[in-house]
C-alpha cells in the first residue's frame, strides 16, 4: 500500500522565521523557537517507485496534511528544554573506542574529563563502557558495569545530568540506580531480550539509535532501498514498539546512526534530508562526531583531526533543527554553533 511522507523545506531562521510564523505562512520545524519551514515536501512511496511533490505550507495546510508531530514542541528531557540545541558530550570508559580509547578509560580520567566537557558547556553527558565502532565486539556486563557506574556516580556528584551509552538491560537498571537520566541505545532496544521491558520499567528519557547490522557486521556492505525513508521507517517502528510497551512518547528521542551500517553517502543523504525526521514527532539527535564519514569527505584519517569537519556537521544539523548534538569536542561545537545562531537570530541567539 502507498505510504506518505512529509519533508519540511524552506527554512526560516531568527526574525525571518518569526515573521512567517506570526502571518501564517509557515510552520514551527520539531518545536523550535528560530526555525520554521514555508514548504513541504510530499513523498510518496508505493510499490510504483517514489514520488515527491513540494507544495507551500499553506497548500499543505488547506489539504489538511497531518503535519501536527512535525510541528508539535518537543518536551524537556531530563529537565533539559529542547527549544535550543544542546550538546551531549562523550565519555567513553573504554580501551577501543575508536577516536579516544585508552584515554579516558580509568574512573579518575572518565570523570575528570566529564567535568572538563562540563566547564566548556555540555549539557549531558554520555557515559559508555563498551566500544560500538565498526568491526568492535561486545563486553561483558560486569566489565561495563565496573567501567561505567563509578563515573556515572562521580560525574552526578559534580552536577551533570548523565545518560548511559549501553545496549544491556542489566546496565540500563545499575545505571539508572547510580541516578543515570537517560538511557542511549544504539540498538534501540533490539539487543537485549529485556531491553523494552527494561526502559519501560525504569522510566527514563531512551535515545533509539538506527543500525543496519550489528557493529562487528555493519559496514559490510549496507544496503538500503532509500536510506532516508528506510531510517524513517525502522525508527519509526521502533517509536510505536515503545510506546506499546508503555514509554510515553514524551520519553523517546531518535538518532539516524550515521556512521552504523551505512556508506558515506548514505550519511551525506540522510543529513540532506534531515528534517525529514521531525515527523517522528519526538527530539532528534544527530552524532557525527570524528566518525570515518567526516574523514572520508575531508581526508583526515585520524580522528582527532577530524574536529573541523566535526562541528560544520553539527552546526548543519543544528540548523535543520536537531535538538541534540553527540559530541567529542564540546567548546569547539559551542562556538560554532553559536555563531551560527547568531548570523541566522542576532536578536535571541542564547544557546
């Protein structure tokens, strides 16, 4: 059966945004406060092929197109408002992780350097004990629970608020009584067999991360029909599979896992269509943080000179409203994405 899909285009920022909202001529993109889209883009996809026709939005309004979760302001997680970006900083307890394994992977370091992300102007900080880079294989509970739960305790006594980076039900719970916030699942809650039932029992914010495969397996060549609409289509019932297990949708944040079980353009086009993702109806957050992708497009192979390209990736999803940012570098993504907002909003640029 054909299905319908809805692409905001025709980006307003800052006075520009404010105007067309006021006058009825656009539309408030995921709940932003400075964004808002003039056009959308209707996608049709049957086993015909796809189709794709843009019209303004009050074309879309008068047709009466179901843009309400596109437009719909996202609730605060973990008592952060997503009216703004924000940015979640990475703490990987871990030997191999693929940009800074080794380096903070005792509890002093982890958490000192938590602290440091804290002082630059992370907002969350994620907490993660096992490696999820390309080619990597899996830990035992008890090795990420000795890695990750001393730091989450640490880094709550120095005031952050803490996700847990696992796809373990059993670490979800230890680290949900160590006072973890929000639980990050790169598998979005596939992995373990009571990984669902877990979230829902604990009650916390849960990020659900696309994969195509598993990490020893993803970059083998993956395939997609239409990444795009495919990512949407997998998030989306992983969306619907929470919320009939009970996790309010108010609980549930996406991630299109750039970077897991997907070529560089496939990354590339999931970015381009970015927006398209708002109409999930709940936050978005993108990570692309020294990932092969921005060394594939910038011809850096070493991660931690993938800092530029880094934040031009985070200040482009920023800007097509992505509500959080996974990053490795904090104080450099703040300044760019500042002074983006500032050249798009010169009134209300607080960030």
């Amino acid at each position: 059966m054909p299905r319908s899909y809805y692409r905001s285009l025709g980006l307003l920022w800052g006075p520009d945004a404010y105007r067309a909202l006021d006058e009825g001529r656009a539309g408030r993109l995921g709940g932003s406060d400075f964004i808002a889209f003039a056009l959308v883009e209707v996608i049709t996809r049957s086993a015909a092929g796809i189709s794709r026709q843009t019209i303004t939005y009050g074309e879309a309004q008068a047709a009466g197109l179901p843009l309400g979760l596109l437009e719909a302001v996202r609730p605060a997680i973990a008592g952060i408002a997503l009216n703004r970006p924000r940015i979640m900083g990475i703490v990987n307890v871990t030997p191999d992780s693929f940009s800074d394994g080794g380096l903070h992977a005792d509890t002093a370091a982890a958490i000192a350097h938590g602290k440091a992300m804290l002082q630059e102007g992370a907002h969350i900080l994620d907490v993660g004990g096992e490696s999820t880079r390309p080619g990597s294989k899996g830990v035992p509970v008890a090795a990420e629970l000795k890695r990750t739960i001393p730091v989450i305790e640490g880094l709550n006594r120095a005031g952050a608020v803490v996700s847990i980076d696992t796809r373990k039900p059993e670490v979800m719970a230890a680290a949900a009584l160590a006072r973890a916030a929000i639980i990050n699942d790169v598998s979005a809650l596939t992995f373990g067999e009571n990984s669902l039932s877990m979230a829902a029992s604990l009650g916390l914010p849960v990020v659900l991360m696309h994969a195509q495969g598993t990490p020893e397996t993803m970059q083998i060549d993956p395939t997609y029909d239409d990444v795009a609409l495919d990512v949407y289509d997998w998030l989306e019932g992983r969306v619907n599979a929470c919320i009939a297990a009970g996790i309010d949708r108010s609980l549930l944040v996406v991630d299109p896992g750039i970077g897991f079980g997907k070529t560089s353009m496939h990354n590339a086009e999931l970015l381009q269509q970015l927006t398209l993702l708002h109409g999930l109806g709940v936050p978005l957050l993108v990570g692309l943080s020294r990932k092969g992708f921005t060394g594939a497009l910038t011809g850096e192979k070493e991660p931690t000179g993938r800092v530029f390209g880094s934040v031009s990736g985070a200040v482009h999803a920023a800007l097509h409203g992505a509500q959080i940012l996974r990053v490795h570098d904090v104080k450099p993504t703040r300044q760019g994405i500042s002074v983006a907002m500032a050249a798009v909003d010169p009134v209300s640029s607080g960030f």
